[in-house]
C-alpha cells in the first residue's frame, strides 16, 4: 500500500479522558478512506488529529506520530498553518465565512498570498467552483453574501474554498450529516470524483455511506482501532467480531 | 372515541367531580396574581424612579431655565454666579475633554487584553484573570481617587509634563500651560484604569458572541489566529466594540469623585491635555450646599445635573441600539 498518513502510536485525551488509544493506522494516498464507528469511538478525533485542530481544545493532549509524506506533523519545527495547508478540512456543518461567494473562494488563497493579480484570483475562483460543482449555479452572483446560498450550496462552497489552497488531503467531518439527500449525493460524488487527486478521509455514522464511498475502511469503537483494510475485505469479511456486529447492526 | 374526548374537558371534571371549584385552588391562583401584581410593581420601579428625577431636577432648575436663554446657559463661557453670569459651556467642555482622554487612553488597552483573553488565552489563564479584572471593577472610586492623588498628578507634573514640553510643546493640545500635575491628563488616566474592567467585560462577551465555526473555517485553510482575528473576527464585532466603548464613556461622563480629586477644578474652557478642567459632576458635588444665598445658583446646579443626566442617557441609549443592531444580526 502506498501511504500517504501513517499514524504511530498515537494517544490523544481530553484532560483525564483518554479519547484515542494507542492508534496506529496507515492511510492509502489518493483513495477514499472512511472510519466508522459507533458515536463517542473516537472518529473524530482521530480525523481532527490529522489537521492538528485538536489543539484548538483547551486540555487537550497529544503523544505519538502522525506522518504525512513521512514528515511528522506534530514535530516542534512544523508549522501548523502549513500543515492545515496541505491537509483541508470540510466541517460537519457548512460554515460560509461572513462575506460574498467569491470572497469565500479567495480567503485561503489571499491568506497565503498564493496569486499573482485579480485575473489570477478569478481564474482561479471559476476553476475551483467549477470543481465543486457550483459555478453554474452561482456565477451571475459571485458578489452576494456566501449566507444566501442553500445549505446544500454552502457545503460544496467551503468545498471550493478548502481546494483553492491546494491540499493534498481532503478530511471530511460528516460532511453530508447536515445536507438533504439530494446534496448529500451532490457531496459524494465530488468526492469521489476528487480521489484521483486527493487523499481523502471522511468519517460517517451512516454505514451506507461508508459502503458507498469507501475504498479503505477503519474501524473503532471506544477509542481504539479494532480493525483497518480495504473496503471489500473489511464489508465483505470482517476479521473481528465487533467489526461484524457493527455491520450487522447490533452496536 | 368521542364519550371519552368528552370526559376529558375540564367541564366535565367540574361537573362530576366538582374539583375545578375547590377554594383552595382559588387562594392558591389568587397568591399567584398577587405575587405577579407585586414583581411588576417592582419592577415598573426604576423605570418610574427615571422619569421622577428627571422631572425633579427640571421643576427645580425652571427658575434659570426661564430667566436666561438656553443657549446662554449651554455655550456660555463665563461662570460668575455672584455677577449673575452661568455659562455651562466650560464644564460640558471639561466633561468631554476628561471622557474622551480616558477612553482614548483606555480602549486600545482593553481592546489587546479582550482579544488575548477571548481569543488566545488557555481556559486556566482566563480563569485567573477574569475575577482580577472583575476585581477592579469593585475598588471604589475614592481610593482611585487617593491613588490619582499620590501617584498619578506627581508623575504626570514631574515625568508627562516636561516630556511634553520639550518634545510636543509645538502642538497645542498638548502644551504645558499650568505646571502642577493636576489637569484632564491626570483625571483621564485614572479614569481610564476605572472603566477599563467594564469595557474589557463587555467586549470579551462580544468577542464570545462570534461562533466557533467560523474561527475554525478561518484556521482550516491555515490562516494564523492573528490573521482570523482581523479578518474574521473583528469585522463581526465592530459594532459590540463601538458599543462597548459607549458603555465605557457613559460611565466616565459621570464619575465623580476620583476626577474631582485630581482635575483642578478650575471652570475654564481647557485648550491641552496639561489644563486643568472642571467637569459637571465635580461642579454638582463641590458646590450643592454652599452658598446656596446666591439668588438662583441651587436653580444653576440642578440644570447642571438635568444636563449631565440628558447627555448620559443619550450615550446609554445610544450604546442599547448599537447591541440590539448587533444581537439582530444573523452569523450564519
């Protein structure tokens, strides 16, 4: 397997709490991998862990590695705003910035002063709409405030406007749990689109979806990874018999 | 289906049972109609405690209201009570001079430690500083008064002063024209130490108002906190900063006795920061009581007092229609 994350030993705990114990997973490059689990396993977690946004939470604290191209993200050396660079977060809920459409799309790329001009910006805007599939739909009003977009709408906008800082990794928080079906499915097949491109990582609480999108498939529950692999062995032949319990829907 | 609907409505209760009609129901409703009539009087209290000071003070004042224009009274620059002269213009003026050289002083300072606390500090950190700040809030005001006294006057009269004289002397507002220390400098730095725990109160709670969601969505793409601080953060909160800013210039435009202690209480219209002033409260608290022979000079304080509470209700109303504009506003 080629990875593009590897995980190492990896413990995370909310002040006395132990939220992640002993991880160590390997993440496939440029293939959909999904972790599942029951609410309160550790899924998120895990996911926030590999942007470093656990930080943001006071109490927080982390051991272990987590390797991306097989540079640790947590060595003192690296810089966070480079590392959520290269790794983008879509958020459980779609969360437009207080400004227009097309301000949204330029926010990251202005942050790191990734364009040259105006024209290079708008190119650049059209482009990655275009990739989020909502240029059509939005084109005749990039000036209007990002809040009068749909929710459905909003989601593929922080979509674009994750890609525009150009990732290598796509993290997904739920990313569908707010959305209608219609937008969800909207959602799903960008993604999958996108993973010719993009390593991506989404975490689910529906097991359809997982079997929907899954090409690599992690499974924890209570903090621990109980089993890891790709999606036609994990679905189709669970090794561990939590793993067969939560597919056949008994946890 | 519909017999049992029909046993169900109190009517039918009341008639088999006869429950609804118990009198001790009835006392029990009636305390609580009781009680509800009392809180409300209650509290209909303040609103009516307002409207009675203000029309005291206007009754008393009348005598001056009627016997000089109002614009007399209001831009007249000379105050001799014994000539009959009661210009107010030098005291409104040594008001806004004091308030507006606390604020200045004060809301950059509180703007970087509301930022620091809301956006940066660890939980543990702010749970140390908040009840400090807090704290301040509480000392009173005539021992701001006594450290204004012994501390600030001197080191505005032997540090402040000659600094600016020889460096800003050109510049008018800060020129040294009456060299003892005590002048608007020295009330608008003890003022800005009074109110700064109220104005970092209120902007940490409007600093706390911006949702999560979109500091995250900010930090997501990789911008620094500094970078979704001013991008991000501090265009929602504009306006909760102007407001909180208000509050804090209200509570300046009436503080009394730390400023009367340290201003120099001289009724002159102030050209530099180094002048001394004599802002309305101080005029009020000096002078009410004394010398009360002076034919209408009880009428003359009173109208000062009617000034002084319309321009602070102003500035407060001012300040509830900024919040509520910024409390209509959608985030998301």
């Amino acid at each position: 397997m080629d990875a593009h994350i590897q995980v190492k030993n990896l413990n995370v705990y909310y002040g006395k709490q132990q939220a992640l114990k002993n991880v160590n997973i390997e993440i496939p490059k440029n293939q959909i991998t999904v972790i599942m689990g029951p609410s309160g396993c550790g899924k998120t977690t895990l996911l926030k862990s590999l942007n470093r946004f656990l930080e943001l939470t006071d109490g927080t604290q982390i051991t272990g590695e987590v390797l991306v191209d097989g540079q640790n993200i947590y060595a003192h050396e690296v810089d966070v705003t480079e590392v959520r660079k290269v790794v983008g977060l879509l958020a459980q809920r779609p969360s437009p910035l207080p400004m227009s459409i097309y301000d949204n799309v330029v926010y990251g790329m202005n942050i790191h002063r990734m364009k040259k001009d105006r024209k290079e910006y708008k190119a650049a805007v059209r482009h990655y709409l275009e990739i989020a599939g909502l240029w059509d739909e939005v084109y005749k009003r990039l000036h209007d405030p990002a809040t009068s977009l749909s929710i459905g709408q909003q989601q593929r906008l922080c979509l674009a406007r994750g890609l525009a800082v150009e990732p290598e990794i796509i993290l997904g928080d739920e990313p569908t749990s707010a959305l209608d079906p219609i937008s969800s499915q909207n959602i799903e097949s960008r993604l999958i689109e996108l993973k010719k491109q993009y390593t991506t990582v989404i975490v689910t609480h529906t097991l359809r979806q997982a079997k929907r999108l899954a090409d690599y498939v992690i499974y924890m529950y209570l903090g621990e990874v109980i089993e890891a692999g790709s999606a036609r062995e994990v679905f189709n032949n669970p090794q561990h018999e939590r793993t067969r319990a939560y597919l056949e829907g008994q946890i | 289906m519909n017999q049992m609907d029909s046993t169900n409505t109190p009517q039918s209760i009341n008639k088999t049972t006869g429950r609804l009609s118990r009198p001790v129901v009835a006392s029990r409703t009636r305390q609580n109609n009781f009680a509800q009539r009392t809180f409300f009087i209650f509290t209909l209290l303040p609103v009516l405690l307002i409207l009675v000071v203000a029309i005291a003070l206007f009754v008393r004042s009348w005598p001056i209201l009627n016997a000089y224009p109002l614009y007399d009274l209001l831009f007249g620059k000379v105050w001799k009570p014994t000539n009959g002269q009661f210009g107010f213009l030098p005291f409104i003026a040594g008001t806004f001079w004091v308030t507006a050289v606390g604020i200045l002083l004060a809301v950059p300072a509180c703007l970087l430690v509301s930022i620091y606390l809301a956006e940066y500090a660890h939980a543990r950190t702010r749970s140390i500083a908040k009840p400090i700040l807090d704290l301040l809030a509480a000392i009173p005001p005539v021992v701001y008064g006594v450290w204004g006294l012994l501390a600030i006057v001197p080191f505005v009269d032997k540090v402040l002063a000659p600094l600016s004289d020889r460096w800003l002397d050109s510049v008018s507002i800060f020129s040294v024209n009456q060299p003892t220390g005590f002048g608007i400098l020295a009330a608008g730095i003890v003022l800005a130490v009074m109110i700064a725990p109220l104005i970092i109160a209120v902007m940490y709670e409007i600093f706390s108002t911006v949702p999560n969601d979109l500091r995250h969505a900010s930090l997501a793409v990789g911008a620094t906190r500094l970078q979704t601080i001013r991008n991000i953060v501090l265009p929602q909160v504009a306006p909760g900063i102007l407001a909180a800013i208000v509050l804090g210039a209200s509570r300046a435009l009436g503080e009394t006795i730390a400023v009367l202690m340290v201003v120099g209480n001289i009724p002159q219209m102030p050209t530099s920061i180094f002048d001394s002033a004599y802002p309305l409260p101080a005029l009020i608290a000096n002078n009410y009581g004394e010398m009360m022979s002076i034919p209408l000079y009880d009428a003359a304080l009173l109208s000062a007092a009617l000034v002084l509470l319309v321009v602070i209700l102003i500035f407060n109303i001012l300040s509830m229609l900024v919040i509520q504009r910024m409390l209509r506003r959608k985030w998301v």
